[in-house]
C-alpha cells in the first residue's frame, strides 16, 4: 500500500512530496559520504516524487565514479533526496528528513557502499 509522505531540508527552502509504501526497506549505507551524514535511503521510482518547491536552491554535489547527483540546499547543507548511483531510475530521498506523522514502517538493512560493485550485485 502507499502512503503519501512529505519531507525537505532543514530551512525549509527544499520541498517535495511523495508516494512511498507503507512497510519499506531503507539502505544504511556506510560509504564515505552517507556514514558522515547519516542518510537512511527510501528509494522510490521518479514518478513517485514531486519536487514542490526549491529546485533553484539546490547544489550538486559529484565524487568518484561521477554517476551519483547529489543534491544539496545552498542554505541549510541537509541533502533531503539524491540521484543515486545504484538506482539511475529512482530518487533515493533521505528517511531522516520526512516529516513527522508519515506512519511509515520501515526495517533497515546494511548496505556496504565501501565495496559498492560487490554490495550493488548482491541487490540484484
């Protein structure tokens, strides 16, 4: 079943909306970028995210292989969603910065971004 869900960063400059279901698997990865900011992947198909406001207040952010997007405010720094590497056909928003009151169930599972080849091949 799916749940509506809203969410952004910490100013409140970045907005979005999106259909998530209710019992989902989020990611905790411990590459070095998503262990030093602490971001729990809800990954979602792009036609389930809406961005409502702050698309100008948004910076990207590309480090090694290049393929990931993040996307940061310019403001407040939080990076509430991200184009992510492991699912070029989804959004990877940050669990983290939803609002309270989503009524999501999720269960977390490791996933080890410190050998990302390995890990994405066990996904599959």
């Amino acid at each position: 079943m799916k749940v509506i869900v809203k969410g952004g960063c910490h100013c409140g400059a970045v907005r979005f909306r999106a259909e998530a279901v209710d019992a989902p698997e989020l990611l905790d990865c411990n590459c070095s970028i998503c262990r030093r900011t602490g971001f729990l992947h809800l990954i979602m198909d792009h036609v389930d995210f809406t961005l409502v406001q702050g698309g100008d207040y948004l910076t990207r952010y590309r480090f090694g292989s290049g393929q990931a997007e993040h996307l940061f405010c310019r403001h407040c720094g939080v990076k509430s969603f991200y184009q992510p590497r492991s699912h070029p056909d989804s959004w990877s928003v940050n669990y983290n910065c939803l609002d309270d009151g989503h009524g999501l169930d999720p269960r977390i599972t490791r996933f080890d971004g410190q050998n990302w080849e390995k890990a994405r091949a066990a996904l599959s």
